[in-house]
C-alpha cells in the first residue's frame, strides 16, 4: 500500500481527568483507533500503522474520532539539490504553485526547494506521486495530509476560588524559586506556539502576545510587506492573515502555562510573568490543518525571529515535508509526545521523534511525578516529564479551565525554556536543553521512561553552573 492510498485520519481531544479504569479504557482505544495491525512487541516493520494519525495531545477519546484525508489533488514537493525550481515538472504535472517555502536558514537550501503545488483537475494526488516516484528531480513527492481537531470532552468547568492550590504544576517544578532569578520578560524570547489560536484580549494574555510593530491592525492592509495581512499578534496561514480567534480553546490555555500575566490582580500567572507569545493558528475554527499550514507556520516563526516553538499536537506517520519544515525552522522545538500510552520508542511519534538537536518531546506527569497513565514515553525519544494532569490555565471569553494531556506538559517545558533564554540570552539550544535535561528531579516512576529520568525543574534549570 502506497503512502497516497493511506487513510489520514486525526483528531484531537479535549480531556477530562479520569479515573485508572477510565484511562485504560482510553489507552485501549488509542491503540486500536491508532491502527495498530499487530501488537506492539512484533518488531518494528510489522508495526507500521495502518492510518496517518495527527492530533492534539489531549488524551484521545473513544468515538470521537472523524475519518480524514489528505488534500485531494495536493502535492508537497521537495525537488533535488540544484535542480532550482524545476518548470519542466509542473508544465509534466500541469497544475499551479500554491506555496514556494523561503526559510531564512540555510537548510532547505542546501536541498532543492520546497513547493506546495495544486494539481490539475482529474489528477489525483496518487498518480502525481507515482509519476514523480523515480524522477531524478525530486526528493520526494508527499501528500499534504489533513490534520484534524476534536475538541472531546471537556475538563472541569469550575473556577475555584483559591487559583494557588489549582496551579500545582508551578509549585512542582519551583517556579517561585525560578522566579528569583527571572519572571520572563517582554523583550525576552519570541515563543511562536503552533496550535488553535489564542485568545488575544484575555486580561491574562493580551499584555503577553509578541506585536509585530510595522503591523496596523484591522486595516486589511499588509502595512509590512511580509506578505500577510494584519498580522498584528500571528498568523493564520490558511486564511493569510492575522486572525487568531481561538474558538477550542487549546491554544489559549497552552499559551498561559507558558506566559498568563503575572502579579497582575486576576486570573493566574504563566511560567513566564512577562512573555513575547507569537500564535501561530495552524489549526482552524473547525479544527483542521494539514502538512502545508504547519510547514506555512514554521516558516514565520523563522522569519519572525521565533526561539522556542511549543507544539502540543502530533502523529504517528511520518512526512518528510513536515521534517523538513522543523529542521529549516532554527528555533528550540518543544513537542507532546502523544497520549496513547505507547513506547515512542518503538512507534514513533510526530513531531516530536524527529531526530534533531533542537527537538525536546515531553511527556506528561502527575502530581506525585508518575508519568500519567495516558502519556506516551520512550527512554530514547522522549526527554522528560512535565505536569499534565489537571493543569489550570486561561481559556478563550476571558475564562480559566482545567485541563489533562500531555498537551499541557509540553507549555510547561516551553515556558521554562523561555526563562532560561531570558535569563542566559546567549545559551544556545545545546545550552538550553542540558539545563532542562540535566535539571531534572528524578523520579523511580519515571526511569526508563523518558531519557533525562524525571520531571521538569525550573529552578534547577535556571541555576548558575
Ligand atoms: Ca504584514
Ligand atoms: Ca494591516
Ligand atoms: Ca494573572
């Protein structure tokens, strides 16, 4: 079976803390919708999955999951180093380019270009990459596979009244400490956070957001000729545009882990006190994206100055764009690594068992630092453990929610990142994952689960070495 005749199918969901049995049932579930042919402990080439599988790092939830595909009459297309852009392979295809990809590294460069193409009516995707197969031009020819949200279940809907008790994830991983040293800053590191957009007039968000200062907003004009119109706070690749409006909600609260104001008078505070957080909607308002949107979203963050990229979604079939799109995006990638309870080691997890330097994957933990029982691992693909159980944080209307996934794990590790690049701005990437890595408090749970051994420590991270 041909990666075109593969059935995309992804989805997201929204969790609720749930009880040991409750879990398992999901666990269960996630493996079975996940496609999975055979067992796991079959070796690795008989335990390809059967289904392209994206979604958000909530825990999944049975029955919710909606069939997908792929961009029909899409293509993403790398061509050969030197081979430029190559007219003889669209006028052979026909068709139009939809999206060249300019990267400001140097890595998409050293290969041939990327390029979102349109094909012709009546050319299916699968022929496309059968006649591009063992054409010497191309790198590889890819499906621009459909990345779909579902929003599930949702957490706890009370506010408690006492916001300090709800943050247990802050007080487990020394932020108060951490907090001697830095709060964050707004001059400090733009952290582009790939997810649902956000809700940029929360009062505990709207003072944290990156500003593209060339930008006027609401005049649908692009005032600085980058290309996108009213990008103001972000962008919105599928639209073009600065639109963030956040109507799931997970992208507003992954982001006030990261940075909700802090010390001012309401709501909660982020990890970051003071925070530049760039959203970038890779999602839609119907909860859809694809390999294009996410390689679109990448390439702003690039072009915008992006440090630290936090992901709080992925899948579990490979696409050489969506690689090539991390590895031409210079900033530190931090990504969930998935909620199905599996060995990332064994079936691996994208994005965040790409093998790059500048790639950290997170697994979730609970408040007694036991990796959660939804959460993937992997003693070789995964790093640490961050809170993901019942994590409290901002939500679209000005309001707050709890929240349970590995999804919420991730924005922890992006946030503490964010305090080691404001208080060390010249650390590198090496420099900044030894100290998440090396930091660490170690957990008997969590050995042999995730390569570092334990659970996120921000102050650890931030102390003078
Ligand atoms: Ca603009
Ligand atoms: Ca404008
Ligand atoms: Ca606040």
């Amino acid at each position: 079976m041909g990666a075109a005749q593969r059935v995309a199918r992804l989805q997201m969901s929204v969790a609720t803390p749930q009880s040991p049995a409750v879990n398992l049932k999901f666990t269960l579930a996630g493996i079975f919708d996940a496609g999975l042919m055979v067992n796991p402990w079959l070796a690795p080439s008989f335990r390809r999955p059967l289904e392209r599988r994206i979604s958000i790092m909530n825990i999944p939830q049975p029955g919710r999951h909606s069939r997908r595909d792929y961009r029909p009459g899409e293509l993403l297309v790398r061509l050969q180093p030197g081979a430029g852009f190559s007219a003889d392979v669209l006028d052979q295809l026909g068709g139009e380019v939809l999206h060249r990809f300019e990267f400001p590294t140097a890595n998409l460069m050293k290969g041939g270009e990327m390029l979102h193409l349109q094909l012709p009516k009546g050319t299916t995707t699968a022929e496309a990459m059968a006649a591009l197969e063992h054409d010497p031009r191309v790198t590889y020819a890819a499906p621009n596979d459909i990345i779909h949200v579902d929003q599930g279940l949702a957490g706890k809907t009370s506010v408690p009244n006492d916001l300090d008790k709800k943050l247990w994830g802050l007080q487990a991983i020394q932020s108060p400490a951490a907090w001697e040293t830095t709060r964050g800053s707004r001059n400090g590191p733009v952290i582009a956070v790939l997810d649902t957009g956000c809700d940029v007039n929360h009062p505990d968000l709207r003072d944290n957001l990156w500003t593209n200062p060339k930008e006027i907003p609401g005049n649908g004009l692009d005032d600085d000729g980058n290309g996108v119109v009213d990008d103001v706070h972000g962008f919105f690749p599928k639209e073009n545009n600065g639109n963030l409006t956040d109507k799931l909600g997970h992208g507003s609260h992954t982001a006030g882990t990261i940075g909700a104001v802090g010390n001012n008078g309401q709501g909660i505070t982020g990890i970051n006190w003071e925070a530049q957080i760039m959203p970038i909607k890779i999602f839609d308002s119907q909860g859809q994206t694809d390999v294009a949107l996410i390689a679109r979203g990448l390439e702003y963050a690039a072009r915008h100055g992006a440090r630290i990229t936090s992901n709080s979604w992925g899948g579990t079939e490979p696409n050489p764009a969506l690689e090539d799109a991390f590895k031409s995006c210079p900033a530190l990638h931090i990504a969930a690594c998935g909620n199905s309870g599996l060995d990332t080691d064994i079936v691996p997890h994208y994005p965040s068992s790409i093998p790059l330097a500048n790639m950290i994957s997170v697994a979730a933990s609970d408040r007694r630092d036991r990796l959660a029982s939804f959460s993937n691992f992997g003693a070789e693909s995964v790093d640490l453990a961050a809170p993901g159980v019942d994590i409290y944080s901002t939500f679209p209307k000005g309001r707050y929610k709890t929240q349970s996934g590995t999804s919420m794990a991730c924005p922890h590790v992006s946030g503490v990142a964010a305090l080691i690049a404001t208080a060390y701005p010249e650390a590198s990437h090496e420099e900044i994952r030894s100290r998440l890595l090396e930091g660490v408090d170690l957990s008997p749970s969590l050995r042999g689960k995730v390569a570092s051994g334990g659970r996120l420590n921000a102050a650890k991270a931030l102390a003078p070495r």
